[in-house]
C-alpha cells in the first residue's frame, strides 16, 4: 500500500467543506420548513393546506415530501461528513489501497445523486488521482480494462479460460483431487456457518429494530388513521408523512420544560454518580484499612436484592427529609451505584501495583495518583458509567413518578404517560398516540446521538475494562 499524498489531503478538504455547506443548507431548509409547517386548531386535525416556499406554491403533501427527502438525506451524510472530518483531523498515516479508490468513486456517485455536483466533481478527481498512484494508471486506462472485460464476456473467452481451467483440473492426480474434495468441503462448512451466523444476527436486528420502526411510522400517521383503521399499515409514503406531529409535540406540550428538568437531573445525579464511583472504587481497590473486603462484600450483597425493595424505604426517607415533591428526591437517591463502583474497581484494579508504589516513593497523595494516573488509564470505563448513568436517569420512571407528581416537577418520562397527550376528559380521555410516540421519538433521538458518537467508549470501557497489569 502507499501513503496519501498533500495534494490528495487538500482534494478531500475542498469536498469535505463542500459537503458541510450542503450539510448547512439543508439544516437550515429544515428548519424553515418547520417553522412554516401550519399547526391544527385542535391536535386530532390534519392541515390541508398550501405553502409559500421561496416564491414557489406547494401542498401539505409536497412540503411533508420535502421534508422526508431532507431527513433522509442528513440522516446518510452527516455521518459521512463526521468520518470526513476525522480522516481530515486524523494524525495517524493513511496508506491507499484498492478500496480507497473505489470508496472515493461511490462517494462521488452518492454526491451526484444528492444533487452535489461540486463535490462529485472533486472526489471523482480524488479518486482519479488515488487510482493513478495505486495501480499506475488512470480512469481512462481502467474504463478500458472494464470494456475489455466486458467484451470478454460477450465473446464467450471468459467461458473458453473457465473450460480451459476444468480441464486442466481433469489431469490432477487423484491426490490433488482428493485434497480439492477437501477444500471444497471446509468451504461448504465454512459458508454454511456464516449463512446461519449471519441470518441469526439479522432476525435479532429486525427483533430490536421493528419496535422502533413502528414508533416513528405511528409517529407520523394520522389520528384518524390510528383510529378508525382497521388493518395498520406497515408503510407509507413520503407524501402522506405527518411532521407536523413533532412540531405540535414540541410546541403544545410543555415539551421543553420537561426536557429542561431531565436534563438538570440527569446531570447532577451524573455527576455525583461518577464522582462516588471513582472516590469508592479508588478506595475499595488500592487503600489497605480495616474491613475493606467485608465492607465491599456488604455492598456486593445488596445487587442481589430488586431495586423495587427499596421503594418503600426510600420513599419513606424522603419523605421524613422533607424532599417529597422537589428535585432533590429525584437526585440524591441516585448518586451512588454498587454496579458502578463494582465495575470501576476492577478496572483500577488491574492497573500495576507498582505504579501506586513509585508514585508514593516521589511524595505523590493519593488524591494527585488517582487523579494524573488512575482517572487517564481507566478512561474508557470512567466514560461507560458516565453515559450509563446519564441514559438510566433519562428512562428513569417509576420513582420520579413517585416522588415528583407535581407538573411542574416532571420528567420528560413522566410527562408522556401523563394527561399532556389525552384528548377529551373523564372516561371520554383518549391517548394521541401519533403525538405521543412523536415525542417518545424527540426523546430517543438523543439518546441515539449519545451512543453512537461514543460508542468506541463504551465497548472498549466494556470490553477492555481498564489495562491488565
């Protein structure tokens, strides 16, 4: 393989800020689209209206079209344009194979097919330019290969070379076939096996991926629809999409406020938790006092009793504290997990022993160890309980439920199974179940972001746990 050239670097810069402007603009055509997304009287109705967009006039189902197009599209390339912008930021020396050029070729396709000419344009010429210097000759000089092989396979030489080679395989020794009946059974084996791997990983995606699906297409349906229909429809079109169902979630709901609380409590019970975390695991794992293995066999035993037992008492001690209804009894009861602390110390404790002993002959604290040594190799598992606990706090719902009935205190989790999203009253109340998984949506999209931008983290956190002494 051979290194990336400058000129090949600032090519792949030029189509990158490319990229990011169209990236912008659709954001941003987004957005306007949004805002002039005409909201129902009442939240059961369904707009049908025109629009006014850049001087030209269109339908609800053309302006629903527009916007399922533009979703779809920043869904694909914003995280082309996130793994451009790290190859770009990257450090590390980036050879060029048969795979570069060919990598560069579709992404000039996929740009010409978004209607991006300038950076088709530029990747094409990048790709040109890779494939030049990996196989030595240019685009023109592999359409020529491609034809050639083309028309070999028009003429039949490419069945003549296949007939040739089988018989040539007739005039092996009986050894040499005995070996290729073997070869081929170990391949029949072999691909069997990945049929079954793969077919029983896809069910399990569908599995987890269904559920999901059928929240944003109910999301995007009609009330009508979800009602009266009597056989729910799996798909639909672009056109018949309701996005204005987010729009009314975020705007008509007190959407914000509850995000608000969610946020606040799910950062501060963060933060204490990854603090007790680090500040137990450090201790249970590298301070020798009294006790020590009997006090974290204590903490050890209560993981095998449900956290629903601890319900009652809990509810109870908020209550005598004069917490009940506030924020505090939805932060402090979680600013400590024995899971976490479990997980962290065995991290720390793979980290060498006589790291912590030479430190301690130079005159460094314990505190200044754990915080220059211990914090930086455990990194990755630090970064797992600190999104672990943010996500738990986030789908938190049966205490805050509890602890937090006024509105005015609710977390997002709580609000979508509240009276926000009911039409009518009494024993009349119906759910808005567009609007309610419309929102359910907003909620794990973060989520989503979350995991996937850290998801390097959490499995090497997971997975590596630390560095083995």
């Amino acid at each position: 393989m051979k290194r990336i050239t400058q000129n090949i670097k600032k090519l792949d810069l030029i189509a990158t800020l490319i990229d990011l402007v169209y990236v912008i603009a659709a954001l941003a055509l987004l957005s306007y689209f949004f805002i002039i997304l005409a909201e129902p009287e009442f939240i059961t109705e369904v707009i049908d209206t025109t629009y006014n967009v850049l001087g030209i006039t269109i339908t609800s189902a053309q302006l629903n079209a527009g916007i399922s197009l533009l979703i779809g599209y920043l869904i694909v390339f914003i995280p082309l344009l996130f793994s451009h912008v790290k190859r770009l930021r990257s450090k590390d020396i980036i050879e060029m194979d048969q795979w570069t050029y060919r990598t560069q070729f579709l992404y000039s396709f996929m740009s010409l097919f978004t209607l991006n000419p300038f950076s088709a344009v530029v990747r094409f010429i990048m790709a040109s330019e890779i494939l030049t210097v990996v196989q030595d000759y240019g685009v023109k000089q592999a359409f020529l290969n491609v034809m050639h092989d083309l028309k070999e396979l028009v003429t039949g030489e490419t069945f003549k070379r296949a007939k040739a080679r089988r018989e040539l395989k007739k005039q092996e020794t009986e050894s040499q076939a005995d070996l290729e009946r073997v070869s081929r059974h170990d391949l029949f084996v072999k691909v069997l096996v990945m049929v079954a791997t793969y077919t029983f990983l896809t069910m399990i995606a569908l599995f987890i991926f269904i559920p999901f699906y059928w929240m944003m297409i109910t999301a995007l349906k009609t009330h009508y629809e979800l009602s009266y229909a009597v056989t729910p429809r799996m798909f639909i079109g672009i056109s018949e999409m309701q996005w204005v169902n987010f729009k009314v979630a975020l705007t008509q709901f007190n959407f914000a406020k509850y995000i608000g609380n969610t946020i606040i409590v799910g950062l501060l019970s963060m933060v204490g938790t990854v603090t007790t975390t680090i500040l137990a695991s450090f201790a249970f794992s590298r301070l020798d006092f009294k006790g020590r293995e009997f006090i974290f066999s204590i903490l050890l035993m209560t993981m095998m009793i449900p956290g629903e037992l601890y319900t009652i008492t809990n509810y109870i001690t908020v209550r005598n504290l004069g917490w009940y209804d506030s924020f505090y009894a939805l932060i402090f009861p979680f600013m400590t997990s024995v899971f976490y602390i479990f997980f962290l110390r065995q991290s720390f404790k793979q980290i060498p022993d006589t790291l912590y002993r030479a430190a301690q002959v130079d005159g460094c604290s314990d505190f200044k160890y754990l915080r220059r040594v211990m914090i930086p190799i455990a990194k990755p598992t630090i970064i797992t309980i600190t999104i672990l606990s943010a996500i738990g706090a986030w789908d938190a719902y049966i205490w805050p439920q509890l602890v937090a009935p006024s509105e005015e205190n609710w977390l997002i989790s709580v609000a979508l199974r509240s009276t926000s999203f009911v039409t009518g009253e009494g024993s009349d109340a119906r759910p808005v179940y567009n609007l309610q998984l419309a929102a359910t949506a907003l909620v794990t999209v973060p989520l989503l972001i979350i995991f996937f931008s850290m998801k390097k983290y959490i499995i090497s956190g997971v997975g590596r746990s630390g560095t083995k002494g």
